[in-house]
C-alpha cells in the first residue's frame, strides 16, 4: 500500500500534467483561430458559414469563439504593455 507522500507525489504529477496539455490546449486553440482568419480571407464574400459547415468539424459556435481568441490575446498583450509604463 502506498504511504501519504507517495499518494501526495502522484496528485501533484497528474496535476502537473492537466497544467501543461491546458497550456498546450489555449496554444492549439490560437493556432485554429489563426487558421480559420487566414481561411476567411480565401473565401468568396457570403460563403463562409457555407465554407466551415462543409470544411471543418465542430459546431460554428466553437467556431465564433476559437475565431476571437487570436484578437483576445493581442487585447491582453496590450494591456499589458501598457501597464508596464
């Protein structure tokens, strides 16, 4: 039977590990707002709901949000900068 710290030790490594595949998880969701902007640009004026329902898998809805991320994050790193005066 495993003793307290050893129990302890492995919480905090699986802990550990929630915290970096969340690290990993906001850079992949940047990535895929970065792509579908880029995308965008590509597609004919009007067609881009018709454009995501038939290209990509995950409701428009995750789509709005995954889209702002990339101008989300700017706003932060302004504000930021800005509090750095």
């Amino acid at each position: 039977m495993s003793n307290g710290s050893n129990i302890a030790a492995a919480i905090n490594a699986a802990h550990a590990s929630v915290e970096q595949a969340k690290r990993e998880g906001v850079r992949h969701a940047i990535e895929c707002g970065r792509l579908l902007h880029e995308a965008k640009a590509t597609v004919t004026h009007g067609q881009w709901d018709a454009w995501v329902r038939s290209s990509v898998r995950f409701r428009c809805e995750l789509r709005s949000l995954i889209c702002g991320l990339p101008r989300m994050l700017v706003t932060i790193q302004q504000k930021r900068n800005a509090l750095r005066i």
